[in-house]
C-alpha cells in the first residue's frame, strides 16, 4: 500500500509542477502513512515539528477577520 501511495503522490505532483510536499494519513491519531524527507533522510512521527512558512500569514490573516466579525457582531447584539 505505501508504494501505491508513494506512486499516487508523485504522478500528482509531477503532473501539477510540485517539487517538494509533505503529507501524512493519519486515523485514530495513528499515523497509517507519511513520506519522509527525503533530503535528510527522515522519517515523519507524531512529533515532528513541520514548518509551514508562508501559510500562516493567510491563517492569521482568516482569525484577524474571524475575531473582527465576532466582535462587531457581539458590540451589535449587546444593545437589541
């Protein structure tokens, strides 16, 4: 199963110009499969500590607006 999987992931990224990912499945919080990065020569575990770079900009910008609204809307509510 994990060479038909590892084969999925690189047909995929081949296909969409992707030169490096990281990817786990995980069920039951058991890791049933995760590449490693293959540069270092590591495995992937529950511990690994990932970095997601420039994502985090996009989710602290989403929970900024989140929090905003949730106020205006709590700032709104309080005087009906």
């Amino acid at each position: 199963m994990s060479r038909k999987i590892d084969g999925l992931f690189k047909e995929k990224m081949k296909t969409a110009g992707i030169v490096g990912l990281s990817a786990a499945i995980i069920s039951d919080n058991e890791i049933l499969w995760s590449n490693a990065d293959k540069n270092k020569n590591i495995l992937y575990t529950k511990e690994t500590i990932m970095n997601i770079g420039s994502v985090s900009k996009s989710i602290t910008g989403i929970i900024i607006i989140r929090v905003n609204l949730l106020w205006q809307h709590s700032k709104s509510s309080s005087f009906i």
